[in-house]
C-alpha cells in the first residue's frame, strides 16, 4: 500500500478507547505509515506514544484537537507540527481542562436535578471505555455518557447524547470557550499549523464564511468516511486559497465503533509538509 497518513484520532488521553500505544500498532497494523493523535485540548498521546512509534517505525506528528466558538457555535480546530515543548500550548491546555472540569460537575448538577442521576466526581475521574483506564486530560460529555451506560440508564453512548446531554437536550451545557482567534494564535505561536477540523458539519452559512476569513493554514478536506462529493466543496476551497488539504478518521475506537482509523489519510508530500516544518524547530538546536 502507498504511504497514508491519518490526522486525526483520539486516545485515552481524550475521549478515544485505545491507548496512545495501542493506537500507534493499531496504526501499524492498519498499514498506515504516519499519524497524528489529535486530543480534545490535550497534548500528552504525543509524548506517551513517541517511543513506541519509533520502535514501530511509524511516523508520529504532534497533534491536537481544540474546542472554541465562533458566534455562539462550537468550532473545532486542529493543530499540527508544533513544538509539543512550548509551555504556552501546555498552559493553554490547562485551561481547557479546567474549564472542562467546571463545565462537567455543572452537567452532572443537571443530571442529578432532571433525573436523579448521582454520579461522583471520583466514578467521573475513573470511567474507562474498554477496561483500560483513561489517562484523560480532558474529560467531557463521552465520558458521562459512559457513565449513564454502565449505570443502565442509556442504552448506548449515542443514546445519552440523544436524551440528556447532547447539544440543546436537557442537560447540555455549553461551558466557556476561547475564539477562534486566540485559538489560531495559540497554535502559531507554538510553531504550528492551524487546521479547520470536519468543515463539513457547519450548518450556519453566515458562520462558515466568518470562518474563512481567518489565517488558518489548512482544511481538513477528507473526513472520516465522507464520500468525495461531499469533500469536494472543501477540496476546491482549500485549494483556492493555497491552504494545506488534510485528512483524517476521528477514530475514537468503542466511543464510535463504526469509524476506523485509515478510513481518511493524506498522502506523502502533505505529510511530509507537516513532518518537516515539525522538525524544523528543532534543526537549529542540534547544530
Ligand atoms: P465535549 O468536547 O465534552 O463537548 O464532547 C464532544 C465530543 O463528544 C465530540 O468530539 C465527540 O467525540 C463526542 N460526541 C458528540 N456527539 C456524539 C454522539 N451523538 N454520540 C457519540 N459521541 C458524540
Ligand atoms: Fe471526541
Ligand atoms: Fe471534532
Ligand atoms: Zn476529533
């Protein structure tokens, strides 16, 4: 098979299944020759899986995933190739994580309001999706929804997004988010390309066009398994403005079990493009 690349899964370390090194042999075993884990405002897969993707001989490009608003809707933007060292990005995380954390007793608040759902901090710290234990930084809505499962009182994790928490049910809550501008800034200044994730799902025109009027640096063209009719609008756009077109499955394993990782990918040069801007930073320290 020719080199693919996926940009885009999630690992324990965020709302995925699977481990950053379970991720990284399951990448292997896949055929995939590249990858980046890309966490809901977490950046640790990298450092957890880096060893092993080296053993594997697996490309492994920092990654991240974060959550911000654009005009009261939630907007998510990918980062790539930055300096996984910078203390601003791992600040920034921090607050994600921290607002996180707020936003999460506010929904269990509501669950238990509504419902009578009780669910303790200490059962939200230490849900697991497939028996092995979440090392996540960022704990969301995935993760009480796990919970409601296990409890019997949603069928599935789907379920739970449908009835309670999912957006605009009951017990959404939206929580604090940074702009799509600071989050853009962030990830520059980090050294990284800024990415606009899954473009395909923005319902608001007026929002998609406010979108465009920032300096990302890409689009995440290829989605998941969209069919190319529906990736081509955001292939042409992409091109047009001379923005990098990545692609990627958003595997999140049990989370999602009818996405497979592989199921998009970019190919050698658009990797490679990231790959080396990535250990550009780094060329000058050595020397
Ligand atoms: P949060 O970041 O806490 O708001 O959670 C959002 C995440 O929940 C998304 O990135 C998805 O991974 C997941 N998600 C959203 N809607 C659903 C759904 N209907 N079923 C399963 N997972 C979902
Ligand atoms: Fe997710
Ligand atoms: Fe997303
Ligand atoms: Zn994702």
């Amino acid at each position: 098979m020719s080199f693919r690349a996926d940009l885009h899964c999630h690992s324990t370390c965020s709302d995925g299944s699977m481990s950053p090194v379970e991720l990284v042999d399951h990448a292997v075993e896949v055929g995939l020759k590249g990858l980046s884990i890309t966490d809901h405002d977490a950046i640790e897969a990298f450092f957890l899986a880096k060893d092993r993707a080296e053993e594997q001989g697996l490309f492994l490009l920092p990654g991240v995933e974060f959550s911000s608003s654009l005009g009261g809707i939630s907007v998510h933007i990918l980062g790539y190739a930055f300096d996984p060292w910078d203390p601003m990005l791992a600040a920034f995380c921090k607050k994600h994580q921290r607002i996180r954390e707020k936003r999460n007793q506010e929904i269990l608040d509501l669950l238990k309001k509504y419902h009578g759902v009780e669910i303790s901090k200490e059962e939200l710290l230490g849900v697991s999706f497939s028996g092995v234990k979440q090392s996540s930084k960022s704990i969301g809505r995935p993760h009480i929804a796990q919970i409601l499962v296990n409890k019997g009182v949603a069928k599935s994790i789907a379920d739970a997004f449908n009835r309670f928490i999912g957006d605009n049910r009951p017990c959404f809550v939206r929580g604090e988010r940074f702009s799509v501008a600071e989050t853009i800034d962030c990830i520059h200044r980090a050294g990284g390309k800024a990415v606009i994730a899954h473009p395909h799902f923005i319902k608001r025109r007026r929002v998609e066009k406010e979108l465009l009027s920032f300096n990302f640096d890409g689009v995440e063209a290829y989605y998941a398994r969209l069919h190319p009719s529906q990736e081509k609008k955001w292939v042409e756009i992409g091109r047009e403005r001379k923005w990098l077109l990545t692609g990627g499955s958003d595997f999140h394993g049990s989370v999602k079990p009818f996405i497979f990782l592989g199921s998009s990918w970019v190919c050698e040069k658009t990797f490679f493009t990231l790959y080396e801007h990535y250990q550009g930073h780094y060329a000058g320290a050595t020397t």
